[in-house]
C-alpha cells in the first residue's frame, strides 16, 4: 500500500509510534535528573525508585504520550524526570540524541495541533518558560556526563574536585555554556497526537537514530524552535511536505559536511563528531562546492568590544584570558568597534599600541557604540560632561595617522572598502559603525530607519535613510558592523533580540562570505546560517538554517562556505556581560578569490 501524504511526514517508525521498536538505552533509576529534581519539585515523586505499574509497551499508537499526562505515578524515574500539575517531562523513548526528553502539557489544548495550540499566547508564555528550565536542566545533564572531558570545563572540575585552589578574589570558573549545546523545538508534522516539545542535546549521538527522516527532523526547519511561535500565516514551516525538509540530503550538524542520502556514512561520521564536540575540538565547515575555480585560504583573527583592554593588565582582570601573547598569526585581524568605554586619545593609542603588537598584514578596524568621540555628529551634539570639538579630530587623528597606517591599521568609515594582501587574496568589505540607538552612545539610528537598504529594498513602514547600502550579491565579501543582525547571536541577558530586521534584510540580499559583528557581549558565538533559495521574497524569513560551531583557538576554524548559500557569522565580543576578556578571538580560515594582478592593497 502506498503511504498517504500525511504519513510521509512523519518524523518516526509506525514501530516507534506503537511502541514496538527495539528500545534504547535505558537510564539508570535514579539519574542525574531525579538528583537535581526530588529535592527542588515538592510535587514529583520521582526521587522514589519503584517498579513500572504498566510494561514499557502499554501504547495505544499515537495517543501514547497521553498516558504520560493522565496518571505520571505509574511509571518509575528511569521514564518521568519530573512532573507537577500543569507538565510531565519524560525521557524520549527512543532518543536521537545522548540526551534527548520530551515536555509534556497537562492541558486540554494538548491534543491540538501546535500551530493552532500556541495561538494562545497565554498558555505559549507558559510552555517556554517551562521549556527553558528543562533547557537548563539538561545543560546540567550535559556537564555532569561530559564536563571531564570538556576543555572549557577541565578547570572549573578541578577546582570543583579540590585538585586545584582558587586565587583568592578569583571567581570560579565558569566553564562551558552546556545550554549553547540543547536545543528545543516541535516537530512541523508530529507524528504523536499528544503536544511535546523535544528538548535534547546537539550532537544526534544515538542508537535509535537509524534514517535520514529521523536525522532530518532534527537538523532542518522541520524542528520548530518554541521561540518562533506564534508561526505567522505564511511562514514555509507550515508546509513541511511541500517544502520536503526530511528528503533533504543529509549534512553534518556540526561541520556542515554534505553525505547526500549515504545515512550509514553520516553515522559514521556522527560518531567521531561526538567525540570531538564533547572535547570542544576542531571542526573544519568543509563546504566549497560554491568557490571559485582559483582561490586560497586566507586566515582571521576576529575581535570586538575589547573596550580599553589592554596585554599588560590581565592579571588585574581576576579572569581566566586566553586573548593574551602569544597570539597565533594571521592575515587580517577584524575588529568590530568598541574599542575604548568611553573614548579618549589616551585610550585609542593604546588601541593601536595593541592592535600593534598582534602580527597581521592588515587590520581592519571600525567604532563602536561607546567610541562616543569617533562619531562626529554624536560628538557635536553631545551633552557629554567636559566635551571640546577638537577632541573628534584628535581622536581621528590617532584612528587615522601615520602610526596608525605603519603598523598596519585601517580605520573603516561606513561604506565599502577593496583590499588585495600580498598571499595574493583580494576581498571587499562593507563596514558600519551603526546600530539601533541604545543608552544615548553613539552612532545610533531609530529602529524604524534603515541605514543599509535604498527605498525600493527596504521593507514596509520603514524609512530608508541609506547613504551607503549593502550591496547586492556577490557584491560584498566580508560584512562587519559593530552590530548584529536581528535573531543572529543578538538576545541580551534579560531576553531581547537586539539585532536590527533591517540589516539582516540587507544581510540577506548581500550574502557575504562572512559577517561579523559584536556589540551583544552575551551573544558571543559562531553560526553557519544558511539562507533561503535566492529569489525568495526579502519580506519572507531568509534566514533557513543556523548551526553552532565550536571555538578552537589557539587553533583554527577552517570555513569554505558556499558563496551565496551560506554565510559564516561571528560574533566577536571578548568583554563577558561583566566586561570581563572571558571570551577567545575567533582564529578564521576563509577562502578568499585570488586577484589577477597580485600586490598589496593596504
């Protein structure tokens, strides 16, 4: 018999949606999520280790989750994590990641669709909310299982362990951010009746992922992050069949490698991947099919909001730095502004005393936000305490002058700028300085003005105010404003995207090799964003894909994106939200086409 359209879409076996398929590893009775839970839920009783009242296989199809909902008590701490009165949160039968669980709604909205059942945005507030402590709770997971092996963790268990004391004043390390490596969402098309929300870890490291339908449900838009909600009318991920998400070839979460429909290959590779994202190991994004026949591979150092930081005064931060000497060579070093707190002449030599020291045939270097005296307009309109005019022109001067240019250093105005090193590499970059207005800094601009799109590329209800658009594809290489685009590595401590929809709109139409930013110390990060087909409507979402990659310096990331595809975006604050040189460079291997006459251009 021929499956129906409907049936096509499911993510799972007629097996698992029966409870018939052999099963995975079962978890110990008492795990680390009844640890962390028993003696914080006063309602759930999992901290009790009791025997199953029903056998494993008591589904009735795909109304099985609801026995999860209606009575919790009946099944042992190795299946419910927790539970109270509005969600039970199970361990995923067959999980497709090393940690994968489900949250489950107590609610009479929980046998509709999702797309119909969020429409109700009170009971939405609550399914994220809870959505986000399980986040957190299986983050915890994570650490406990693989913290030992991580790099970012290997200090903090030390000191954890005894093994290691604590300078005093020093705060403990805070290691790696786990919840960077859970991620939750809804299936476009669920193949259960019961609403479930799947929150579970990155690396789909697993015994019961066994086909391309059960990867591609989890590294495609046909997991739908519960942020996204409520989906508007028109958005694809409506129509996951139309927009045939799990007949997608199969590409590496982590490295973006392309196995086609060779499943038994990915395994193999996911596997070895596992290892290496546990450890927080290099992982080359190996996809060139879209370079040019001739180019070579041109290595970044991208920085930002280093904000007065200095080599000589580390051991003053009390922190854990790993920007300090010897810093690996490169190419192009990219700074992406607030380069001082609050400006000054004093600070911007040291910027360039700094800037200096690091060895690179070019580096590139734009204002931020709080280079209050570097925005001429700002400045001379400013109601800064003890301001004088020529304090701008000073201020420009070191920028711009002639110690500056010797060592290497080009200071960025907003626009496009030509460069062609002497490896023979030639790329074009737009720079901004500009970003939404925030506390009264400098170089802002009202979120209803777009500074990067002409009027007849801006979107509705906004004013163009463009004197120096981002061009078209393939017109740009390299993007680098002080901030990011809106849903990119932007969401602030307290929760708020403070990215800009108009430059991801420009973003979108330019399609650089590589973008990168800061501004947002907390959205600290690496992505591969892949973007919709070209020709999709600028006022559809653009972005399809992201996919985090893991920092490895002092070695580097290797990134052949596919030019018009594929875009490699870094945020590149190495100020913590405490203001504190937490945060690594980012060290970038980029192919770049090669010039036809070669020479340089600095």
């Amino acid at each position: 018999m021929q499956e129906s359209a409907e049936q096509s879409q499911d993510a799972i076996t007629e097996e698992e949606i029966s409870g018939a398929a052999e099963l995975g590893p079962k978890p110990a009775a008492r795990n680390a999520f009844t640890e962390l839970m028993s003696s914080k839920d006063k309602v759930s009783k999992v901290g009790e280790v009791r025997p199953p009242k029903r056998k494993l296989n008591f589904f009735s199809g795909r109304d099985g989750l609801g026995e999860y909902t209606r009575d919790p008590t009946s099944f042992d701490s190795s299946c419910v994590i927790y539970f109270n009165d509005d969600f039970v949160v199970i361990n995923d039968m067959y999980p497709k990641s090393s940690v994968h669980t489900l949250l489950l709604p107590r609610s009479p909205r929980n046998l509709l669709h999702p797309f119909e059942a969020f429409e109700d945005l009170e009971f939405l507030k609550k399914v994220q909310e809870e959505t986000y402590k399980l986040k957190g709770l299986v983050a915890k997971e994570l650490r406990r299982r693989y913290g030992k092996y991580s790099a970012k963790d290997q200090m903090r268990e030390k000191v954890l362990n005894g093994e290691v004391d604590l300078p005093e004043g020093e705060d403990l390390p805070e290691g790696r951010d786990w919840e960077k490596d859970v991620m939750v969402g809804i299936h476009a098309h669920p193949s259960m009746n019961h609403l479930h929300v799947h929150v579970l870890s990155i690396d789909r490291f697993s015994e019961c992922l066994k086909h391309r339908k059960h990867y591609n449900s989890f590294a495609t838009p046909f997991l739908i992050d519960v942020k996204d909600f409520p989906l508007a009318k028109d958005d694809p991920r409506r129509h996951p069949g139309r927009e045939g998400y799990l007949d997608r070839d199969l590409r590496c979460w982590r490295c973006g490698k392309n196995f086609g429909n060779k499943f038994a290959r990915l395994k193999e590779h996911l596997a070895i991947e596992f290892k290496e994202w546990r450890a927080e190991l290099s992982s080359p994004v190996q996809m060139s099919t879209g370079e040019p026949l001739h180019s070579i591979s041109t290595r970044f150092l991208v920085i930002s909001d280093t904000h007065n930081f200095k080599f000589e005064n580390i051991p003053k931060y009390g922190v854990t730095v790993s920007f300090q000497h010897p810093v690996p060579r490169a190419d192009v070093v990219i700074h992406c502004g607030d380069l001082t707190m609050r400006g000054g002449a004093k600070h911007y030599r040291d910027v360039i005393e700094m800037l200096g020291s690091l060895d690179a045939e070019l580096k590139l270097v734009i204002a931020g936000n709080h280079d209050v005296d570097l925005d001429k307009d700002y400045w001379r309109d400013s109601d800064e305490p003890y301001t004088e005019p020529d304090e701008h022109d000073e201020a420009m001067e070191v920028m711009t002058g002639l110690e500056a240019v010797e060592k290497g250093i080009r200071y960025l105005e907003e626009g496009l700028h030509s460069f062609t090193l002497k490896n023979g590499a030639k790329f074009t970059v737009y720079a901004s300085p500009y970003q939404p207005e925030f506390c009264r800094f400098a170089f802002p601009y009202l979120r209803h003005q777009d500074r990067f799109n002409l009027p007849e590329q801006a979107a509705k209800g906004v004013t163009s105010i463009a004197k120096n658009p981002v061009p078209d594809f393939p017109g740009v290489d390299i993007m680098m404003t002080h901030g990011p685009p809106r849903g990119i590595m932007d969401k602030t401590d307290d929760g708020f995207h403070a990215g800009c929809d108009n430059l991801l709109r420009a973003a979108a139409r330019a399609r650089p090799r590589m973008y990168c930013f800061g501004h947002i110390h907390e959205g600290y990060g690496l992505n591969l964003v892949t973007w919709k087909p070209k020709g999709t409507n600028l006022d559809d979402k653009q972005v399809e894909q992201q996919s985090r990659i893991t920092n490895t310096y002092p070695n580097s990331n290797k990134a052949s994106v596919r030019f018009g595809e594929e875009t490699l975006m870094v945020n590149a604050a190495i100020m913590n939200i405490r203001y504190r040189p937490r945060n690594a460079p980012w060290l970038i291997d980029l192919d770049l086409p090669v010039a036809s006459d070669v020479g340089s251009g600095i």
